[in-house]
C-alpha cells in the first residue's frame, strides 16, 4: 500500500501566497471600488503571478478567490497542473473561499507581503487611468451587438 503523503507530494509543489486588494474608485468616485484577487507563486524564479482577477463590487461583481486559485491550478503558468504545497492567505475569509471550491489544499493564515507588492504593479496595467473615460472599458464598441458578445463567450464554455 502506497503511502498517502507520498502519493501527494508527486501532485504538489510550490508555495503560494493569494490575497485581495482594494484600489479607491476611478475619476473621484470613491464608492465605486476596484478589487483585485492575486495569487503568486513564491519560489518561482522572478516571483511572478500565477492567476488574478478584477472585480468592481459597485457594479454587482463579487469577489471570489475560489475561481482565482482553481485558474492557477489548472492553468499554471509553468508545468503542468498542480495543487500547491501550501496557500498563504491574510484572512480566515479568503481561506473559506478557497476551501469551498479547493478543500484539499492547505491554506496558512499570515502576511502575504508579495501579493502586495506585485498585485500594486498588476493593478497599474489592469485598472483604468484617473484619465481614461469609463468608455474605453466597455466591451461593445461600434459595430458589435451584446448579442454578438455573448454568442463568443456561449462558444467558449
């Protein structure tokens, strides 16, 4: 009989760290927020992000972090699919998301200083300018119809 935690370790490695961050709202609304979910692997060569997310809860989208790290299990950005050693998170309330979706995976509570750090420098290249117009994040432009739009995401599932 195998040993399990041998079993294991082959399907795991790395250690994550995921967290969420809140950026104030665009263009002096301050209640229309923007929140970004990241998660980074911490022993990658130049501690890149595996996986993130944008949200504006404003506009009726809730965070989740389940979605988040399901993407970088799935679709690493190196090698094939894992589960990591570890996830360290900020907040019992990311490790619930996590756990709904992932109950396999063990999550540590404590500071998760690279999310921070790269998550800022993502938001730079995700979150619109203070003087980009609300118009140059709209997803139907001229010529393209909703119907068209969600016809290309019904293909994609």
């Amino acid at each position: 009989m195998a040993d399990l935690k041998s079993a294991q370790d082959r399907f795991t490695q790395d250690r994550w760290q995921a967290g969420r961050i809140t950026f104030p709202g665009r263009g002096g609304d301050e209640a229309d927020t923007w929140v970004i979910d990241v998660v980074v692997v911490e022993e990658a060569e130049d501690e890149d992000i595996s996986a993130i997310a944008r949200y504006r809860p404003n506009r009726g989208m809730t965070p989740d972090m389940g979605p988040v790290i399901e993407r970088a299990i799935r679709e690493p950005v190196d090698g094939l699919p894992h589960l990591p050693a570890v996830v360290r998170v900020a907040t019992a309330e990311l490790a619930a998301e996590i756990r709904k979706v992932r109950p396999e995976v063990r999550i540590l509570i404590g500071p998760t200083p690279l999310v921070e750090d790269l998550g800022s420098e993502a938001a730079e290249e995700i979150l619109p300018s203070e003087d980009e117009g609300e118009e140059s994040w709209q997803w139907l432009t001229e010529g393209v119809t909703e119907a068209q739009v969600k016809r290309l995401f019904a293909a994609m599932d």
